[in-house]
C-alpha cells in the first residue's frame, strides 16, 4: 500500500464565506422540525458563543453526590476556539448545525441516522474557485463515557461518517460523474479538524453526515438520545503551502481511568448499586471531574474537561475564584490516569515534545464534593499506532505492554513540580509523527490531576521512524524550494546561510549521511534529480570601439493586384447571427454581404400668430376706433377659434362682454400694417390729422350710407375735412400733398348759342371735380389656426460592389552608419511565478530504498531507528521575510504493509 507522508505541507487558504445552505435528505427516522442549520456571520458573534442549542445537548439536570443539580450558569456557551487548526477567523459566515435525533435504544441504530446537505460557497470576483476541503469541530464539554468497541459516546458532538461529494464542471451528462471523500472516525477528537478533498472546482459542495454518537440527557437513570452537535462548519480554498511552526494544534479523544472508578463514580453514582452487566456497559465513565454546588440560584453542577486545556477553549464560568482547566476524577494511590491526544492538522506532524502547565485544585465556597488536595504522580508518555479497525482509547489497553504502544519518554512527580507555576517542556527520547498520544498518570498521593495547560512542539527537523502496526519502505524523499533569489548563485541557496541534511540512524551504529549540501551546487552534484527554474535579472552589457561602420544596401520590388470585393453570392465564412434560439439563417437563404440603409425627416410648422400689445396701442392713439375697426361689436369668436361678423339680432353684448372680445381680438391672431410713404416723418402730425378726420365725419353717417340725404351730408363732411387738410393742421403743403393719395381732376365744358328777333346770344358752363384719398395707416387682422408638416423618407441598398487597383513600385537605397564609440545595456528579467509571484523554484527527487519494519513484529528488531532530514536554519518565518524561504517542502513516497496478528 503506497502512502505520502507530508510533514511540513499544508493546503489550508482562506476561509471562504458560506452564502446558503439547503436540506437534500434526511433519515426517515429523524424529524425535520429536530433540525437546525443555520449561517452565522462571525464565529466570535454572541449568536455563536451563546447559542441556545448548546443547552439542549447538556444533560437538563444530573444527579450526583448530594442530589439533583441543574447546569451551572454560563455552563452552555462556547467560546470562538483560539488554537484550532488552521484557526477559524472572525468575519466569515460559516454553518452551525444541530440534529436531535429519537431516544437510543438500539446498539447498531445510529448506523441508520443520516442527513444530506448542499453548501454554496460565495467566491471573490476575478479568482479561479478551487475549494480545498471543509474545516469542522464539534462541542467539547459533552459529557461522555467509553464504550466497550472503544468509542465515546458522545464523540463531542460529530458523527463518525462525513462523506463530501461534488461534481466535476466538465463532466455534465455523466450519471457517475460526481467524486466524493468520506472520513470515517470511530473517535474523534475535541479541536477542529480539516478533510482536505484535493482541489476541487466549483462553488457548490454535498456532505452527508451519518452514524450519529449519543447525547446524554439523564443519568439516574441513564438516558440518551441520537444527535450530532457540529458548531462550526467552514469551506477553506486551496492554497499549497508549508507550515513550519513550534505549537501543534491538539484535541483530546477521550479521558480514563484505570481501575474504573464506579465505586466512587461522579456522573454515575447509580452504578454503585447496579449489576454487573451495568457496571461493566459504563465501566469507561470520563474521568473529567463533575462539581456541585450549592449556589444562590439553586443547586448547580460544572463539569471539569480535559478539552479546556487544549486549543485555548475554554467554557465561560460564572462562580468566582476558579479558573476553568481540567480536574480529574478522585485518584487513589496506584491509580492511572490516561488522558489521551490527537494532532488536530490536515497532515501528522513530527513531533519532538511537548510543554505542560499545572494547575491549583479550585477552591468553591459551598462545594457539595469539593475536590482534595492535588495528587503527586509520575507521567509516562506514549505514542499509540494500533492497527486498523483498532481504537485508540480501547479500555483493556495495557500502555507499559501493548506491542502498538512506544514510550517516548517518562518523568517523575518531583520533576513535574515545575510545572506547577510555569510551562514544563517535556521532550521526547526519540522523535515520532503518531497522530495520537496517550499520557498515564500514575498517583503516588491520593488526590485530583489538574492542568491548566497541554501543548505538542513540532521538531525543528523531519524524521521518518518504524510504525507499530506497519512495517514500512521509504522509496524516495522529494523536496520542494520556493523563495527569492534561492536559484541565482550556485554557491548559496538564498541569502540566509542553508544546509540540508538526510542520515539514517540506527541504534549502536553511526549515522550514515545519505545527502548532505550547503550550496546549490552539492544539491545539483549530490546524485538527486534536481530541477531549478529560475526568475532572476540577466544584465546583457556589449561596447563598440572607434572606427566601427555600418553599411545596409536594400532593394524592394512591389507589383501586383489588390482587389475587393462585396456582395451577395460570394464564397465566405458567414455563419449567420446568433440569437437566443441559436444561430439564425441570413434573411435570403443565402451567403452573403449586404449593406441597407434607410433615412427618414420629418418637419413640423405650427401658426400661431401674435404681435406686441405697445405697437397696437400705438396705432390707437393715432386714429380713432372708427378708422381702425367701424364697430368693434360686430366681431365676435365662436367656439372653435374662429372670428366671425357678430350679428346683432341673435345676441346683444354688453360692455364687458364688449370689451372683452375687443382686448382678446387686438392680441390673438396676425397684424398686417400698412403705413404711408413718410410715415415716420410725420407720425406725429398724422395723429392729428385723423383726430380731425375723425370728428368731420360723423358716426351716423357712416352707419347710414342708403339715405340720399345722408349722402349729401356726408360729401359736405368730405368738403369740409377737406378745408381742414389745407390748413393748419398739416401747416406744410408739401406735407399735405404727401398725404393725398390716388388724385383725379375731371373738366367738363358746354356751350350753347341762341338766335333769335333780336342779337344771337352765346352760353357757356364749365364743370371741373377733384377726388382724392387721405391716406391714412392701415391695419388688417388675420387668424391662422392649424399644423402643417412634412415627411421624406429614402432609402438605399448596395448588393454588390467592387474595386480592384493595380500597384507597381520599386525603392533602392544605401546608407552607411560611423561609430566613435558606443556601449549598450539590457537588462532581462525571466519570469517564473508561484502563485501569482514571481520566485525562484527548486525541486529535487533522492532516491532512498529503506527498510522500517514494524516494531509490533514477532521478531526481534531495534526500535531505535530513523530517516532524519536536517533542516539547518529551517524554512521558519524569520524577522525578515524577504530573507526567508515562501515553501520549504519535504515529502516522501512510502509502502506501508499492515502486521498480522494471526501468524
């Protein structure tokens, strides 16, 4: 079986916000209405540290020592984890769910118990989507005891089967097109934990979660019910990477004691009485201290988990004078404690030790069972690599004699009161890249373990070791350097001093260096395959000396045809336009070009007619209303606009009514004005001539023109207007002839002669007439009522046209070019990014062939054996990052054979 170990890489990016959630499927035996998911903005928001849901999944009442007590106040609150791998950060929604399923009852029914979810991530615009895995934890103050296959029951909230499907972008149509991971954990731990899925390219993911652990909700008598409790849920994009740092993110998988404690049982204290077939079901009962109190607010209980002092959770307490860290159960002296670790990150780590922090045992005022003094023990540390199928936490595990157990190292009571008032870092005689580890506490003195603090440390070097349960072959050890100016001088590898450093250890033997190199070129030389990629500058620098000369001689001949041509019918590649039913044929069926061009004015000319109200009055003063309008009460408008002779006999106007047609006739409609010659000139004198014109001839007798008398009247007028236009009212004559206009004379001579007895006799009679017409000005008033317009429309197509040109030329041409001196610089820079950033990369392959066998082998085999890589000054952050490495990788390729049990 080929496996890859990785102990420095990491493919944990950025936390991506979750922007809607949907229920698939679920169980037929769960309840929708039991189901909560719900997305919160920020894991350090109240609405998660305080979410109701905690207090459901929290026993409502447990009966212990001294009675019946209810939670303590602050009890069911989960603060934002600090320590968790790779860290959940504030300000990015993430998903919250909570399932409580039906009563257990059954022993294989929570196989049964599933739900199917949808995630949509949202995605930054401009970036490719590649998701990396999710990100999850569950609820590590559960109370829980260990069952006989090695489970807890609780399992701190998280199922033991999550399953993450999604489907490829181009892989639509295929029924089994999806891809999918599942994790199945039979135990798992308190801190939060990455399942990495490779990248993955999409927005959308489908996680089933299945086989649900068990709730406790009573214990006198014990009950429970199915349920998972996962408070946070994140999506996390895919980021090559390297991590290379001293704390190792941790959870605890479970907390025991060796004899169990059911004679003097805390969270079970009905076993006491109970069968045996009941104290052997819940013989695995956490050590985790449960303390009751008497409080004002009623009888509380607190519980003491070892899961706040790992990863900096810590549940918020409200009675005072007490620090939450972990207590034990009451120890005996002879007993063991085990308090049992997992690392936490997306790929095991190689650890060298760990540092520890005790704690003072708390002091409560009003304590129904308030713990003792703290015991004096000795501490033993193991790595645990039981075989497949295989739990960790197994009760019937003896550490000092399981062949899947390594002691790594051992103290004694008087050397862990140093940790009492500081961290105790406590390293490991050999280095080891378990996931797991068991601490046993053996009490010397009666009393209570306590800890305030638990921390692994990574090893500043990388090394392989023999597993228990695999016997393994290391092929091949790959390495990966990314970084600034690391391939540009073969003399160094960046510039920070570096070393690297591969030797196999075995016990009784001196190590033998497999690859050892400080420069870029022992790596090249070393025997690996080593490949650099470059993206240094390259400065290219050439001088010319006096006396340099240039000559270029040139002839160029260009003949030939230069055609074009469009239209209908020609041969092309016309693929017709696209619309939103798919391409669409041209309109003609065939190929083609075509050129349409349409055109279409329109005008507008609307009469409305208006003139100044000054220029009127003007006229006015000038003449009388006679003159200008004989009766202004003979014109009237109807209701349509239009000005009409107003008759008298169907409707008698008063003067208001009068008036108001006259002041609405002299501003609507068009002035035509016609003025004599001179008119300006003798403005002023014509407004007296028409004063007298006016009052000569009388009103009634312009009324009246029938009447023979009226006639007589109205020439004497004219006679008498007459004397008064050669008077003094012009005072000039040539002014007054000015004034005359269309003059006629007529002579009419007659004679007649008599004869008679007496002398002849002669008579004569002579008639003479002048008629003449005063010109006086004339006003003419028009109304002009609606629209006219105009509308052209053209249009124009070509179907064809063409133009084709015939060119002939021919240039011919020498120059020559002196130099008296001259030099030219260039610089170049080779572009190799990682990333998006422009670095240096340098990758290697050193073939290995080394044997590791199984230490849990029948046969006889040093345990004391290793592949170490040296790391020199290491690939750490250092204070100046322009100084550092970007990824320092190491990795290797390994076959892995299990060890049977049944030879």
């Amino acid at each position: 079986m080929r496996q890859g170990y990785f102990p420095l890489r990491s493919n944990v990016g950025d936390l991506l916000p979750i922007e809607a959630v949907e229920l698939v499927d679920h169980a037929p035996d769960i309840d929708p209405a039991g189901i909560t998911l719900q997305i919160i903005d920020s894991i350090t928001s109240p609405a998660f540290e305080h979410h109701p849901k905690y207090s459901e999944f929290l026993p409502s009442k447990l009966t212990l020592p001294g009675g019946a007590f209810a939670p303590g106040d602050g009890l069911a609150t989960f603060p934002a984890p600090t320590g968790a791998a790779p860290g959940p950060a504030g300000g990015v929604p993430f998903l919250f769910i909570a399932v409580s399923g039906p009563e257990a009852t059954g022993r294989n029914f929570s196989r049964t118990l599933w739900i199917e979810l949808r995630l949509k991530v949202a995605w930054r615009k401009g970036s490719d989507p590649v998701l990396g895995g999710i990100l999850f934890g569950g609820y590590p103050y559960l109370p829980s005891y260990v069952t006989e296959a090695g489970e807890t029951s609780a399992n701190f909230g998280l199922p033991r089967e999550i399953r993450v499907a999604w489907t490829g972008q181009h892989a639509e149509g295929f029924l089994d097109a999806n891809s999918q991971i599942t994790r199945q954990e039979m135990c798992s731990h308190s801190d939060a934990q990455a399942l990495p899925i490779g990248r993955v390219e999409g927005t959308e993911l489908r996680i089933r979660l299945a086989d649900f652990p068990k709730v406790l909700l009573a214990n006198d008598p014990v009950k429970e019910r199915w349920g998972i409790l996962v408070p946070y849920l994140f999506v996390y994009a895919h980021t090559e990477g390297a991590r290379y740092a001293p704390e190792v993110p941790a959870g605890v998988l479970a907390v025991t004691q060796d004899p169990p404690p059911l004679h003097q049982s805390v969270l079970f204290p009905s076993l006491n009485d109970g069968t045996d077939a009941e104290k052997e079901q819940y013989r695995g009962t956490s050590a985790n201290y449960v303390a009751s109190l008497n409080e004002r607010t009623g009888e509380r209980f607190y519980m003491h988990t070892a899961a706040s002092s790992v990863g900096g959770a810590v549940v918020s307490r409200s009675y005072p004078d007490h620090d939450e860290h972990f207590t034990s159960c009451y120890l005996d002296k002879g007993h063991l404690l085990r308090v049992v670790l997992a690392q936490s990150e997306e790929h095991a780590r190689c650890l060298a030790g760990l540092r520890l922090r005790h704690a003072k045992p708390p002091a409560f005022r009003t304590s129904v069972n308030a713990p003792k003094q703290r015991a004096q023990a000795t501490l033993r540390i193991y790595e645990v690599d039981p075989p497949a199928g295989a739990s960790p936490v197994a009760l019937d595990r003896d550490l000092a004699r399981d062949k899947y157990c390594r002691l790594l190292g051992q103290w004694s009571a008087s050397a862990l009161e140093a940790a009492v008032s500081s961290d105790l870092p406590m390293r490991f005689t050999r280095t080891t890249a378990s996931r797991v580890l068991a601490l046993e506490f053996e009490a010397e003195t009666e009393g209570h373990v306590n800890l305030s603090g638990l921390s692994l440390i990574q090893s500043a070097h990388v090394s392989v070791t023999p597993r228990p349960a695999m016997a393994r072959r290391v092929r091949a050890m790959h390495f990966r350097m990314v970084g600034r100016d690391i391939a540009g001088d073969l003399a160094r590898v960046g510039p920070r001093a570096f070393s690297l450093r591969v030797e196999r250890q075995l016990a009784g033997q001196p190590a033998a260096t497999i690859l050892e190199c400080d420069t870029l070129l022992d790596l090249i030389q070393s025997g690996a395959r080593v490949r650099q990629y470059s993206s240094s500058l390259a400065e290219d620098v050439s001088d010319t000396l006096p006396g340099s000369f240039s000559v270029a001689e040139a002839q160029r001949r260009d003949k030939g045809w230069t055609r074009q041509e469009t239209g209908n019918g020609l041969a092309g590649d016309f693929r017709g336009r696209v619309g939103p039913d798919g391409p669409e044929p041209d309109p003609d069926g065939r190929h083609g070009f075509r050129q349409v061009s349409a055109q279409e004015t329109r005008s507008h000319h609307e009469s409305i007619g208006d003139v100044q109200q000054w220029f009127l009055d003007a006229l006015l003063s000038t003449s009388t209303a006679t003159q200008l309008n004989p009766d202004n009460a003979k014109l009237a408008r109807q209701g349509n606009g239009i000005w009409t002779p107003w008759n008298p006999l169907n409707e008698t106007l008063n003067a208001a009514e009068r008036n108001a047609i006259i002041a609405d006739f002299t501003v609507s409609g068009q002035w035509n004005v016609n003025l004599p010659p001179l008119a300006q000139s003798l403005w002023n004198n014509a407004g007296a001539i028409a004063s007298q014109a006016g009052t000569t001839i009388s009103a009634a007798t312009a009324a009246d023109v029938t009447n023979a008398s009226s006639i007589t009247t109205l020439l004497t007028e004219i006679g008498n207007m007459g004397s008064v236009l050669g008077t003094a009212a012009i005072g000039n004559s040539m002014s007054a002839a000015l004034l005359v206009s269309g003059v006629s004379v007529g002579v009419s001579p007659g004679f007649s002669g008599t004869q008679s007895a007496g002398p002849p006799s002669l008579t004569g009679s002579i008639g003479a007439s002048v008629s003449a017409n005063i010109a006086v000005p004339a006003v003419s008033h028009s109304t002009t009522l609606g629209d006219s317009g105009m509308i052209v429309r053209q249009g124009a197509m070509v179907d064809y046209a063409y133009n084709q040109s015939l060119s002939d030329s021919y240039q011919e041409g020498r120059s020559r070019t002196d130099y008296l001196r001259g030099r030219s610089a260039r610089t170049a820079r080779r572009r190799v990014y990682w990333q998006g950033e422009a670095l240096d990369v340098i990758t290697g392959t050193l073939p290995l062939g080394i044997s590791l066998p199984a230490t849990a082998d029948y046969s006889y085999r040093t345990t004391d054996q290793s592949l170490r890589v040296t790391l020199g000054t290491g690939p750490g952050q250092s204070r100046d990052p322009a100084l550092d490495f970007t990824t320092l990788d190491i990795w290797f390729d390994i076959d892995e054979e299990p060890v049977r049990d049944d030879y």
